[in-house]
C-alpha cells in the first residue's frame, strides 16, 4: 500500500521532483503568510486608501516591468542557480524589513520598496522556477506534475498562509515576515538537492526567427509563428480580464449587494479553495478519461456561466456554490493550460513562453480591475459580471475550434529528464 509521500510525489516522477514540490510548497507557504501580513502593515502604517492599493499594486508591477526580461534570463542560464540566487536576494529584502521593523526605523515608504524588490526577485523565481519541471519528468507526467504544484500553491498560499500570517501579525508586527525569511531560505535549501540544470541548447525552432542576439524579440518571434500557444496566450489574456473586472469589487458585491457581511466575503474564498481541494483529488481520473481539449471547454464554459450567475443571483447560498464550482474548475484549467504549454514549447524557450504567459496573467488583471472599479461605480455593483459575462462568452464563442487544435498540436521534441531525477 503506497505511503502518504508516494500517493503526494509518485516514485516514477523522480527524486528531483520530491526537492522541487518541497521548495514550491515552503515557499508558497512564506508567500501565503505575507498575503495577509503585508495588507495589515501597511494599513497599520497609513490608512490612506490609496497606498493601501499601491501595496497591492507592488506584486504585480514587476511582472509588467520585469517579466520579458526575467524569462529570456532563464533560457540562456543555469535555470536551477537563478531560482536559488533569486529566492536568496527574496529572503536578504525580507529580512532587512524585520530589522527595520524591530529597531522601528520601517515606514510606509520602505515597506513599499521593500515589496517591489521582493516582487521583482519573485519575477525572476517564478520564470525559472516554472522550467524546471519540464526538465525533470517525462511529457506524460507533466499533468500530474503540475496538479501537484498547483496543490501546493491552493494548501499553503491560498488556505494555510493567510491566517497563518494575520495569526503572527497580531503577535508582533515583524513575526511574520521572520517566518517568511525561513521559508524562503528553506526553499533555497530544497532546491540545492536538484541535480544542476544544463543550460538548454539553441534548436532549430529558435534559429529559424534569426534574432540570436535579442532573446526577448526571438521568444516573440517563435510564439508569433506557433498558433496554439499563441491563442493559448490571448485565451488567458481575456479571460484574466474578464474575471478580474468583477473580482475588483467582489467584497463589495458580497457585503452591500449579497448582504452576507464580512464573515461571508470570506466564506467565499475558502468555498473556492475547497473546491480547489476536490479537483487535487480527481485530477489523476479527469486526465486518464476526459480529453484536454474538451475539458478546457467545460472550464471556460463554467467561467462564463459563473459570470451570468453572479450578475442574476442575490442569494449568498448560489453564491457559495458558484465558488465551490470555481474553485474546482479554476483548478483543473490552471493545470491543464500550464501542461499543454509545456508540452509544447522547446526546452530552450520554456522561460520565455512561461514569462510571457504571466505577464498576460498579470496585464489582464490590471486592466480588469480598473474596468472593474470603473464599471461598478457608473453602473452598479452587478454590472462588472455582465461585463464579464458578454466578454468571456464573445472571446469563448471565437477560440471554440481553435481549442481542439491547441490539444491535439504536435508536441516539441522531447528531451531526457535529468538523470537523477528517475531514481526515487
């Protein structure tokens, strides 16, 4: 009867893998920590509500910024290295904030800083971090690979990390971020124990766009060129800004317009996150019995129903079972779109192509949240979901057929895993 760590981490998918789910996990659970705890300091500093925002911006900006760059940076080194130095110079800002905090010299403007040079070390994580997977086990595990990430990031950054880190706020203002230090060092640590990552050699799929010298232009070049997994981008694109025009104002829509209050704005997210729990579970039966491309339709299908619902319903309990259903859908789409890129993009373009995708993520939630908060204040607190509605339901309509060629699209030649990733 296999143990809890092989039904977690399957033997055939390596050792190596084990080191990179442990990293991943421990440092989703320091990042879930300073979710909440960031938020709290900086209200705690200034309740102005506009650097209240900014804080939040602070994450996300260096995506936009640093995003392209970041991910040509891990095509062309040692992709293993650059996760290690990254998440060491993460750890060096965080910890200069608790010695800022601890000798009370911290103030809202070095606590901004701060957040932006821990998010554009996070950039460069995050870039490299998501080729390494791809390195490390066959094609055909790269779905149950990724659903295992995933369930790191849904356990400890969405569920665990949070209450942990308003827990350790309220013991003293610089606690959690101490503990956040320890779990990125302790992911720098994990991933030491990877064997050393080759430097991907330049193909023919990438000599073919003769930008050898502008990494940044050839990774556009390529994507340009490759209709799945541009159309994969933009579906992403879209449909980030369709979600997070609503998302904008979602605790509003729950507490003036659903009327559940505060207590139920929050009842919300942990619905979704155990939806999220319930796709962990039957993700392994979903990609054994179901095709990719008809599941990528029932998630963006059940998107696009999640919006009508929201903009029809005023019942807290529809809502709580929309969420539940988001969660879980919103968890299998993550997978699935995350493996079918992987799948097809070539070793040495895995940095680029995953950069570009985030900075899609991460663009498409910027401009849906201003629409979002724009919409709402003209129109109500119902219209971002119709906005949303007619909007994902347009863009669904247009890539309907273009999904089953995403599926079905020839793979990139396949590359051995690292060797010491087969042994258990």
């Amino acid at each position: 009867m296999p143990n809890v760590v092989d039904l977690v981490a399957p033997p055939r998918l390596g050792r190596d893998f084990r080191w990179l789910l442990g990293a991943f996990w421990t440092s989703n659970l320091g990042d879930g920590i300073a979710l909440s705890a960031s938020p709290l300091l900086i209200a705690s500093m200034s309740g102005a509500p506009a650097l209240v925002a900014i804080g939040a911006m602070m994450p996300v900006l260096p995506w936009l910024v640093f995003g392209l760059h970041a991910g040509a940076v891990a095509d062309r080194h040692d992709r293993r290295r650059m996760v290690m130095l990254a998440n060491a110079l993460r750890g060096a800002v965080v910890a200069a904030l608790c010695v800022f905090l601890v000798t009370g010299i911290a103030n809202i403007w070095i606590v901004l800083v701060a957040a932006f040079l821990y998010g554009t070390a996070e950039v460069f994580v995050d870039s490299a971090a998501n080729t390494l997977l791809p390195m490390m086990v066959r094609r055909e595990d790269l779905g149950i690979g990724n659903a295992r990430m995933q369930a790191g990031y849904l356990v400890a950054n969405q569920m665990a990390g949070p209450p942990l880190g308003a827990f350790l706020f309220a013991i003293g203002a610089f606690w959690p971020f101490a503990v956040q230090v320890v779990c990125v060092l302790f992911a720098v640590l994990l991933i030491s124990r990877i064997a050393a990552t080759p430097v991907p050699a330049r193909t023919e799929a990438t000599r073919e766009s003769g930008e050898k010298d502008h990494p940044i232009r050839e990774g556009l070049h390529w994507l340009r060129h490759n209709p799945p997994v541009r159309t994969l981008v933009l579906i992403i694109l879209v449909f980030n800004i369709t979600w997070s025009a609503p998302w904008s104002v979602l605790v509003l829509y729950a507490t003036d317009y659903l009327h559940i209050g505060e207590v139920g704005y929050g009842a919300l997210t942990t619905a979704s996150a155990l939806g999220g729990l319930l796709a962990v579970g039957i993700f392994g039966w979903l990609e054994k019995h179901v095709s990719f491309a008809t599941l990528m339709r029932v998630c963006l299908t059940l998107e696009v129903l999640m919006h009508l619902t929201f903009a029809l319903t005023s019942s807290g309990i529809v809502a709580f079972v929309v969420m539940f259903v988001f969660g879980l859908y919103a968890f299998v789409w993550g997978t699935i779109s995350t493996t079918v890129r992987q799948r097809l993009v070539p070793m040495e373009l895995q940095g680029r192509m995953a950069s570009v995708n985030m900075v899609g993520v991460f663009g498409g939630m910027v401009v849906g949240q201003l629409l979002g908060g724009l919409i709402a204040q003209v129109w109500g607190l119902t219209a971002p979901w119709w906005f949303a509605f007619g909007g994902s339901a347009i863009t669904l309509l247009l890539v309907w057929r273009s999904i089953s060629h995403i599926a079905a699209a020839k793979p990139a030649p396949e590359e051995e895993p690292l060797q010491s990733s087969k042994s258990p």
